[in-house]
C-alpha cells in the first residue's frame, strides 16, 4: 500500500512540475506582431502562409539586402541579373520577362507603399522592424501582380524614449557605409525618426570608359519621420 501510495505521489508531483515547466516556457514566448491583414495581429492568430523575421533576427544574423533573406525564407529565392533585371522564385513560380510593361508575380511594399522589384533589390535595409513573407495569391489584399505572394518589410516607429545609434562599416573594394539614426518625443504626443545612411563602393571591375565601375556604388538615404498619437485608439505617421 505504501509503494502504491509513493507511486501516486510520485506521478502527481511530476504531473505539477511538467505543468509548471509549460506554463513558464508559454510566458517566455515572444509575441510576434504582424501587419499581413492590413492590421495588427498576434502571427499565432494569422490565418496566412507567412514568415515574419523579426528586428533582433535581422541583427543577430547580419541581414542588410534583400539578397540575404532568401537564406532565411522556405520556398523562395532570389536571383538579379545584368542589365538591371530581377526576379523572385516563391512557391515554384516566378517572372520569365524583364521590362516595366510585364507584369509580376510578387508584390513589394515598405510600409504600405508599393515598390518595384529592382528598387526593393537595390535598397539597403536598414532600420527595419520586420521583414514579412506571404506566400500564395494576396490579390483580395494586395490587388493585382501578387499571385505568388507578398512582401512587405516595415521600418521602426519613431519612439517616445529618446534613442539613438551610430554605426560603420568597412569593408573590400574599398566599402563604406555610415548609419545615423535618432529618435525622441517632441512632445507628448508626437514623436520623431531621422535616419542617415550614405554607402560608397568601387566597382568589382574598373571601366575604361567614362561611366562608372561595374557594381559600384555610391548612395545616400536621408529619412524622416513623425508620428502623432492623437488618442488611445488613433495615429497619424508621415514620412
């Protein structure tokens, strides 16, 4: 009678611990927020076929083109050609033409704001908040040249906590690349977000022409942004 009593104790105590050990691993979980149905929501809650990267995934894995994120993506890749042509291969399907009069199979959008495939390919990604994959149709979400998916990436909100960051970056081919950003309250209710971003890089191979090197590159990106919380419920952001 003891052993069957040790035994029952035994099996109720780990019962409690396993159910401990859940309940702290469920609070442990990052909530991850997407933007996919044109509003927030919890990605658990998503009934969508979608990857979302998160801002500290993109820092620990150094992701700064949208070249890398191919890497991280199940079922897409990306590929860019000469003469300024590019495509996105989701879900088997992609684009056999290039030129601005063909269509696409995969919509690009920065916070909301349509994009074409070359500029979102060329683009540094800095500051950026999420980085979001939705694979299949989205034409009732994202109208036309998006049966294969959707990709939207959304930069940082400027915050109400003053921040800033100042970063370099050297490398070959003689590269550099400065980031500025800052961000802080201008009053109670509005806040602002600068960020600078200059890139410079000879090209891979030099031209005895007049123009420039072969993939060189010389950028500059200055934005701004303020958001203005009207009330609990209502915003207003400008960029």
């Amino acid at each position: 009678m003891r052993y069957i009593l040790f035994l029952l104790a035994l099996l109720v105590s780990s019962f409690s611990f396993a159910q401990d050990s859940e309940s702290n691993d469920m609070e442990n979980i990052e909530e991850v927020v997407t933007s996919a149905l044109r509003r927030e929501t919890a990605l658990q809650d998503t009934g969508l076929a979608i990857t979302v990267i998160s801002a500290s995934d993109i820092e620990s894995k150094n992701l700064k083109e949208f070249y890398d994120f191919q890497f991280n993506v199940p079922g897409v890749a990306f590929q860019k050609s000469n003469f300024s042509g590019s495509a996105v291969q989701m879900r088997g399907m992609t684009s056999y033409a290039v030129g601005g009069s063909f269509s696409g199979i995969v919509t690009y959008r920065e916070d909301d704001v349509a994009l074409g495939g070359l500029q979102m390919a060329m683009n540094e990604i800095w500051d950026v908040a999420s980085f979001e994959v939705l694979r299949g149709p989205q034409g009732t979400l994202y109208g036309r040249n998006s049966i294969g998916g959707a990709i939207n990436y959304i930069t940082k909100k400027p915050s109400f906590e003053a921040e800033g960051e100042v970063r370099t970056v050297l490398g070959d081919y003689g590269l550099e690349q400065y980031f500025l950003m800052s961000s802080a309250p201008l009053t109670d209710n509005l806040a602002y977000r600068f960020t600078g971003i200059t890139v410079e890089r000879d090209g891979v191979q030099k031209s005895i022409g007049p123009g420039p090197d072969t993939n060189s590159l010389d950028d500059e990106n200055l934005t701004l942004t303020l958001l203005w919380n009207i009330n609990d419920d209502m915003s207003f952001q400008i960029r």
